[in-house]
C-alpha cells in the first residue's frame, strides 16, 4: 500500500507516514518529483536569469519556499546562480550563457535597454551621437557603454579620433528579438 493510499485511508497513524517517501538528499530520489520544485525549475529554464521576486511572482509561492526548493535544486546541481550587477540570477545548471544573462539585466534597466535599442535601430554610433539622442551626459553613457562592453553586449572600436559602439554580432540579433518581445517574453516590453 503506497503512502498515499494510507493518508486517504483517513486513520491519523499514517498522517506521517507519506513523508518518508519524498525527496532526500541522502538517497537517489529525484529532487524534481515535487510539484512546486519542478514548476520553479521549468521557469528557470524558460526565462534564464530570472530572479528571486519574479519565480514568487510567476509560481504564485513565497519567497521562503521559493528560497527552499532553490537550496534544493542548487544542492542537486540542477541550477546555478550569479550576482550580476546587483541581482542574484538563476539558471539551469546545464545551459549557463552569461551573455544571455548580462542582456536580460541589461534589458530590465531603463536607461541600458534604451541604449541598446538606440544602438540596434541606428546600428554604430559615437558616444555624444548616442547622448544627445538619449539626452544624456556623455560621461553617463559612457559610462552605460562601459558596462554592457564588460558584460560583452556591444563593441567598442576606434575609427580615428573618434570610438564607435555597436551591437556584439553573435548578439545583434538575440537582442533585436528581446526588444520586440520584452525582457520577459511580453509583446512589446516597456518600450515606448
């Protein structure tokens, strides 16, 4: 009789009983037999680097059990997780791609994701273009460039006097593609 027949039987002795067969991490059970645990799992591999907030969000748990079955999948090697400028990402642990990652943060941010949309619709651009199109300070976008060329979303080259940024070409395309779907697959994103 399996423990869950035992629970239906109704008798409280057995109330218990259905525990011993769930996941431990001291035998061969699998970690992703839990409903909720399977469900988390899933959305991180659909939406890499994801956070914390946006799993409680999008599995309708609290953030405790969320933090709870995260523990367990990082503990099974299943996924893995990253500060990336400020927010702890996850991830698979078999499909790591930090650059896909660094664009996912990138597009989150206002004032990065509209520089990555100025630079997909006009292509290369000098930094002062760039900041009286976005009507910003120089040094800010500078700044900003500076970023996304650490994290490997855009290119900075020298033409002369002056230093022209474009689109990494391996990512040009990806990100013309979160720009028309949004960082989290919605139509459209914030983009105005």
């Amino acid at each position: 009789m399996t423990a869950a027949a035992l629970e239906e039987s109704g008798t409280d002795q057995w109330r218990y009983f259905g525990t011993l067969f769930q996941y431990s991490r001291f035998d061969d059970s699998d970690p992703l037999a839990h409903d909720s645990r399977r469900e988390i799992y899933h959305k991180i591999g659909t939406d890499p680097g994801i956070h914390l907030s946006e799993l409680a969000d999008a599995t309708d748990a609290s953030l405790s059990t969320i933090r709870h079955h995260l523990r367990i999948l990082d503990e099974e090697n299943l996924i893995s997780s990253k500060k990336v400028r400020g927010n702890r990402c996850y991830y698979r642990g078999d499909t790591i791609e930090d650059v896909d990652i660094a664009l996912r943060i990138a597009l989150e941010k206002p004032a990065t994701r509209r520089l990555l949309e100025t630079l997909a619709d006009r292509g290369a651009a000098q930094t002062t273009t760039l900041a009286d199109e976005l009507d910003r300070h120089p040094s800010t976008v500078t700044h900003h460039l500076s970023t996304l060329e650490e994290s490997g979303l855009v290119v900075r080259t020298r033409d002369g006097s002056a230093i022209m940024t474009r689109l990494e070409p391996d990512i040009e395309r990806t990100v013309e593609q979160r720009l028309r779907t949004g960082p989290a697959g919605v139509p459209g994103g914030d983009r105005e």
